[in-house]
C-alpha cells in the first residue's frame, strides 16, 4: 500500500471514529439527491423536485414544487409509512401541510406536528438542505 493511501486510509478511520456519536445520537445516513431521499417515498416525482428537505430522529420529509405547487413528502421511519398531502410555504424556509385535522410544519429546525393547538410531537432536524427557489429548477 502507497504511503499516500495509507494516509487516506488512516485519516478515514480517525475521522469515522473521532466523529463517531453514541449509537441513539445519530440516524443512519440516507442517500439524497437533488430529488429527495434515495429509496425512499420522501422523494419526489420525476417532474417535481425538492426545494427542501430534512430528516429528524423519526422522520424524513421532502418538499417537492412543481408549477408553484408545493407538496408534502413525509415518512416515518419506523414503518416506512407516507403521508402526502398539498403543502404552502409560510416564510423563512418554513412549509405547512395537513391531514386529517393534523398540521405538520417543517422548518431547518424542527418538525413540529400538531392537531388544533396542541403539540403532538416535535422532532428536531438532524440533517436539512437548503431550500431553494422554484425559479434555480
């Protein structure tokens, strides 16, 4: 082995292992893309693409637009299950979609579900992507 990919080899470890977090700390990685999350219903359609999306302990969201409509992508990792429903964009980065008297709202911080004014759940984001402006597709 080359001196130089033993160098790759060993910073590839130190990093992996300096950076490693307690197993509860962090997800899994997922693939992403400029669509969403690789195999993964949190992806959108061949004719939409994601203007935002994120991931939280339990759940992957994407934020998909096509011809100024904003639709909501999210599932929950448990058990792969997918809620879609028509989303708005609210200001600063921030969507809001809702099903069935339940409103989730996405932000780079958090996703916070709630039914009437009561918090159901808040999940914190522990990956986001920028989103970007339906005019950059």
């Amino acid at each position: 082995m080359s001196s130089r990919a033993r160098l790759v080899s060993v910073l590839a470890i130190a990093v992996g292992v300096c950076s490693a977090p307690t197993a509860a700390a962090q997800p899994e990685p997922i693939g992403t893309d400029d669509r969403g999350f690789v195999d993964s219903a949190a992806r959108c359609e061949q004719s939409t693409y994601a203007v935002a999306f994120g991931r939280t302990q339990r759940s992957l969201v994407a934020i998909c637009v096509q011809d100024g409509d904003y639709e909501y992508r999210g599932v929950r990792l448990r058990d792969d299950a997918l809620l879609t429903a028509d989303a708005l964009a609210i200001g600063d980065g921030r969507f809001t979609a809702e099903s069935d008297g339940v409103t989730y709202t996405f932000s780079a911080k958090e996703l916070v579900i709630t039914q009437g004014e009561r918090v159901i759940r808040s999940e914190p984001m522990v990956a986001y992507v920028e989103p970007r402006l339906a005019a950059e597709g």
